[in-house]
C-alpha cells in the first residue's frame, strides 16, 4: 500500500497505429479510450484518450492513450508532454515501423526517458517471428531514451505477459522520478474542454507544479481571463483536491466555455508570463536533414502549436545530430512557458525516419535579452542556465538587469521558482554578497551596485570641482544624474552604502565626498579668510551680507556661498534674519548666557538685552538662536534654562535618510 507522499506518476502510450495500444490500455485498466463513435467504427484512435491504472504498491497512475497516426503526431505529442512513463507498444507481427521511431524519438526531445516496452500481439506470430520483432525493437532502443527499458511480449487475446507488464509497470512506477514539476506554480495545459449541462465549463489535462483545491484561483494564459475552480475530478471521482502528476478535471467558475480551448493553459494567477520568444536548449534529431540559419518550424509545447522560427545561438546552420542553444520566435500568439519546459519542432516535410519531426528540447529563458545571437555574453549566461540549478537561474537573471534589478514578482515569472524557494535562494545571494536587495525588493549584482555607486562618486566629486564652495549637493540632483534605468530606491541603497563604507557623508544638508577637503582656489580661500576676519571683528554687530559684500569688494551674489562655506566649517553662525556672527564670539556669549541662567532661574528679555550688550538688530536672532540651540527656552517675555544637555546648531548632524 502506497502513502500518499509518493509522487503521483502519469504514463502515455507510444508506437505506430494499430500496435495494440489502445487494445492493450483497455485490458490493463478496464477503459475503453476509444471513445468517439468514429473511433469506435473506423477502429483508431483520433483523439487522446484517458484511463486509471492501479498496481500494487504505487498510487494510482492516470494513463494518457495517444493516437499512432501519421497525421496525429501532433496529438501524441500534446499528450506525452504531461507524462512521467512511456508504454511504447511495438506489434510483433509488424515490427518496427515509422512512428515507433518518430514517438520514440519524440520522447527523447521530451525527456521521457522511464517506461516499458510491450511487444504486442504475440499471440498472432510464432517464436521466431516474436524474436526477429523484439531484435529489431532492441536495435531501435539501443542509444535511444528507451535504451535498457524491460520488453514484455503480451497478447490481450490470450492475456499472456499482461501479469508480467503490471509488475514491470509497477516497478518502473516505484523508482521513477517525476519528470514534470512537482514544485512551482499550478498549471495545466488543457487538452480537453466540454460544457456540462447544469455545471458550465469542465477542462481537462495533466496537472503540474502544485496542488489544486476547490475555491483557487486560476488564469486563462495567453489573455489573462480570471476564473476559480468551481469543482475538480481525477478519473471520474470528485475530490476537493488534486496533487500535482494527476489526470485532472476543472470545472471552472468565471471563464467563458469559447475562451477554453485545447493548447492554453491554465495557472495561478500572476506566476507566468506568455512570451513569444524563447531561448532554449536544442537537439536538432539525426534523422532531421540540414537546415538554417533559420527554419520556419511549428512548436509543440505543453497541449499547445504555434507557427515559429528557429535559429541557433552561437553557430550559423543546423546539422544532423546537432545540440546547442537556439532562439525561436513565435510568429503569432504567445505561449505561457516555464524554463525546463519540453517541447518538440516539427517540419513542414516527411524526414528520414518517415515523420516530420525535426528537434526537441527545453525552455531555458522565457524573457531572453535584446542581445544579438552571436553576443558570447549570450552563450555563456545560457550555458548557466542550462545547468537548471536554482541559484544560477537567478544569477543570470539579476545580473543581466543591470542597474535597474529585478523584481521578485518578474524573477518567479521568470525562473518558475516556487516563492519560498526564490527567497531562500535570495537570502544566499545576499549572504554571500553576489546580490543585494533595494528597500522595494529589488534584487541588484554587487557589480551593478557598485558601478551605480562608481556614478554617484564621479557625479559627486564633479559637482565639488564644479561648485567647490558648496560643500553639501542634494541628493536627488545627484541620482538625476544617473541612467534613467536606476530606480529611485536602488539609488538610495547605493547613497546608503557608500555613507556606511564612509565614502560619502550624508546630513540634513545633503550628500558630501567624505574625502572631500575643501581645497579652494587662493582667490576663494583669500575671499573667505576676508570675511571670516571682517566677522571676527564685527563681533556681536556683524553687518548685513549685503553690506559685507560691499565693505570688502565682493560680489553680493557670491556672500552666501562664503558664508556657508563658513558655517560648514564651524567658524560662522547663521542666526535667524539672516544674520552671520563670527563662532567664537557666540561661543563666549553662549558662556555668559548660561552662567548667568544657571545663577538665576530666568531672564527678562530688558535683562537679556543688556545682558548681551548688542543692539536689539543682533540681540534677538542672538537669543532666538540660542532658543533653537536648545540652550534656552522662551516664556511670553522670559528666557529659562533649557538644561542640558543640548546641542549646537553647527554640530548638529541629521541621521535622517534619504
Ligand atoms: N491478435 C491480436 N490482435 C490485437 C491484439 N491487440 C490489439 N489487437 C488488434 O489490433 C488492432 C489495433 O488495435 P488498437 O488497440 O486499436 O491499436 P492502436 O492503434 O495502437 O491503439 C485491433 O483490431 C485489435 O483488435 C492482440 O494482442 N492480439
Ligand atoms: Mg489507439
């Protein structure tokens, strides 16, 4: 008895028309898949058909029945894309024949590669006959993804080898691995949809990635419609839920029957992106003739076909037996795939092997770059994602971002990752410094931070060569000067990065180079010395800097920026109105202010004023500066000690962020 961990498993039939398939699905499970009249009067299957299978020890596998004909590839191959196992039935009176080999090879190109091959009809030939077909069938598998799979010879008339076959099946079952995702977002490429009376609109098809229960929610892709899961069955039976790599019936709430059609594909809502360029991973089959640059193909993926054009990455023509990296482009609709997606290309002409089946492979990026197919940046960030490991996955993706990052929502678009997974795999990256994260959750390479971070100490230090009394530049003209790319919070997390590694300092004021000594041309440095000096000697009755500009000859425009250079460097003091007193003769005021507060409990502002012996034009920005120093507090017409501690103007630094 099997627990309910176990993965649960699809398997599909393979091999030429009228091999015993459907014949033998029927005996093994009890269901006819032949279920169309004309199936039933003409004797072959046309559509794909769909059975239980129970064996000892395994959960149920649903069995997905294709057709053999020629002219139904395309239907054989929507229906091994769900499968995990293959039945490939080669009919012992008959051989090997062309779409034995076109399925097998299919298979192949799908990554179907755990099955059993039935020998059927061993009843109608004698040992020798039975022996020549099983040679035959061991060449073809040799080499093949089959090779090395059991081969029972079987008969449904005589029921000979069917108990051999269900134990072989059910040992293949016990060890296979899935081959479909059993991780990521729910999706189900439809391959059957129909209108129950009384029910609305039922679809069909082989469940991947996650788990589906009543009440989910689910979109119609490509197009986006958004419905919910009204109802679900597996084989017939009502369930509330259904486990990934089962046969599954969604009776859908909120979708229009007309929009439900074969080829599209249902998923959480928001977890896939349709794309209709894809770059992927390719085997061009030995049978397949030579062709390119590019080859105008139809794309089988997932229960989907589309017109498309493919060419390969990194060299100039397809050869037989050719493997590598090739971009395809739709030509009409996109389809909504993940990376490690299977998919198959067919021609437009019978190949060697009598179909026209040219290559297969698997999605390896559904978003790729601009980039021409001859960039090596290219082939190398493939080769990456070729090896489908989760961490280089999202590597390539957030490099090649560049400044402007990725987001997590694109990322799990783009890599199929299931959202605890993808933050595991951040949190590593951001751990092992590879990447960081912006305040929005966006995902940046250390390297594209750091050429943001190289952007804003080149801005800056021009800005200080430009204006080199201005010791302070707002932040936001800084990141206006970067590329239109960089988003505002990957600016602030570069700004924020570079004050913490004390490369820049950051205030109320704004950003500075730390190593920034305000090294002025003499002329500027003998303009500020004067007004220092002017103010030193004012004292308490600085002039206005109007008439400080006039006084030493300056341009009354360039005042302030004298002024705030002082300021900067602690040897001025703006007080309100505009006023500029020398520091140290605050610094003394400051002192006689206080020791007389700390004698008496407060001042009256006559006091106050003889106190500090200057003129009402300087006394009250005087004592308004010493309220916003903090030193005193003001009480309708008296001062009081604030008491310490408090803190001067000047020192004071923002640890505002930006
Ligand atoms: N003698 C004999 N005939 C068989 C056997 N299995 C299938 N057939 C016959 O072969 C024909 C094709 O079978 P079918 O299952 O429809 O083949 P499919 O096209 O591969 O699905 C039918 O007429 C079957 O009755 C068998 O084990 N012995
Ligand atoms: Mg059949």
């Amino acid at each position: 008895v099997s627990s309910s961990t176990e993965p649960r498993l699809i398997l599909g039939t393979a091999g030429h028309i009228d091999h015993g398939k459907t014949a033998l699905v029927r005996a093994l499970t009890g269901s006819d898949t032949d279920r169309l009249p004309e199936e039933k009067a003409r004797g072959i299957s046309i559509e794909l058909g769909f059975a239980a299978l129970d064996l000892p020890g395994v959960p149920r596998i649903g069995v997905i029945d294709v057709p053999g004909h020629e002219r139904l590839v395309r239907s054989m191959v929507a229906g091994a894309s769900g499968i995990d196992l293959v039945l490939l039935c080669v009919a012992a009176d008959d051989g090997v024949m062309p779409q034995t080999r076109e399925h097998l090879a299919i298979c192949g190109l799908l990554g179907v590669e755990r099955g059993v091959v039935a020998l059927t009809k061993c009843d109608a030939v004698d040992a020798e006959t039975l022996e020549l077909a099983r040679h035959e069938m061991r060449e073809l598998l040799a080499g093949s993804a089959l090779d090395g799979a059991a081969d029972v010879p079987v008969s449904v008339r005589t029921g000979s080898g069917l108990a051999a076959l269900r134990t072989c099946l059910a040992e293949v079952a016990r060890s296979a691995q899935p081959r479909t995702p059993r991780s990521g977002p729910a999706r189900l490429a439809i391959d059957r949809c129909f209108a129950v009376r009384g029910a609305g609109s039922v679809v069909t098809g082989s469940l991947i990635g996650a788990a589906l229960t009543v009440g989910d929610a689910l979109e119609l892709l490509p197009g986006r419609e958004r419905g919910r899961v009204r109802g679900l069955q597996s084989h017939g039976v009502p369930a509330r839920r259904c486990e990934p790599g089962t046969r599954c019936a969604i009776n859908l709430q909120g979708i229009e029957r007309s929009a439900l059609e074969r080829g599209r594909v249902l998923a959480a809502p928001g977890a896939l992106e349709p794309s209709a360029v894809f770059d992927v991973r390719l085997a061009w089959l030995e049978t397949s003739p030579a062709a390119g640059p590019v080859v105008a193909v139809s794309l089988l993926l997932g229960t989907a076909e589309r017109r498309a054009r493919v060419a390969p990455i990194g060299s100039a023509s397809f050869a037989p037996g050719w493997c590598g990296f090739a971009r395809i482009h739709l030509t009409a609709e996109p389809l909504a795939a993940l990376p490690g997606d299977r998919f198959v290309l067919r021609g437009f002409a019978r190949t060697a092997h009598g179909g026209a089946t040219l290559a297969g492979g698997e999605i390896l990026d559904v978003a790729p770059p601009r980039r021409r197919r001859s960039d090596p940046g290219l082939l190398c960030d493939l080769e990456r994602l070729a090896r489908r490991d989760p961490r280089g996955d999202v590597v390539v993706r957030v490099t090649r971002s560049g400044m402007a990052g990725e987001s997590r929502a694109l990322l799990r678009r783009q890599t199929g990752l299931a959202p605890e997974m993808l933050e595991a795999v951040l949190a590593a990256l951001v751990r092992d410094a590879e990447i960081a994260q912006t305040a929005r959750g966006r995902s940046l390479a250390t390297s594209s931070l750091a050429a943001i971070e190289a952007r804003l100490l080149a801005a800056l230090a021009g800005d200080h060569r430009d204006d080199p009394l201005c010791g302070r530049f707002a932040p936001a003209a800084l990141c206006g000067s970067l590329p239109d790319n960089v988003r505002p919070d990957a600016a602030a997390l570069a700004l924020e990065r570079l004050a913490r590694r004390g490369a820049i300092v950051v205030d109320a004021e704004g950003v500075a180079l730390a190593r920034h000594r305000t090294a002025l041309p003499a002329a500027l440095r003998e303009a500020v010395e004067r007004v220092a000096a002017r103010l030193a000697q004012a004292g308490l009755e600085p002039p206005s800097p109007r008439d400080l500009a006039t006084q030493l000859g300056l341009e009354p425009r360039a005042i302030h920026a004298l002024l705030a250079h002082l300021a900067r460097a602690g040897r001025v003091l703006r007080a309100p109105g505009d006023l500029w007193f020398d520091a140290t003769a605050v610094a003394t005021l400051r002192e006689r202010v206080r020791a007389h507060l700390s004698q008496r409990a407060q001042i009256a502002t006559p006091d106050y004023k003889k106190l500090i012996g200057a003129p009402r034009r300087s006394a009250v920005p005087l004592m308004e500066l010493f309220d916003a120093e903090g030193l005193t507090r003001r009480d309708g017409n008296l001062r009081r000690l604030r008491g310490p501690p408090h803190r001067v103007a000047a020192t004071v630094q923002s640890e505002r962020q930006l």
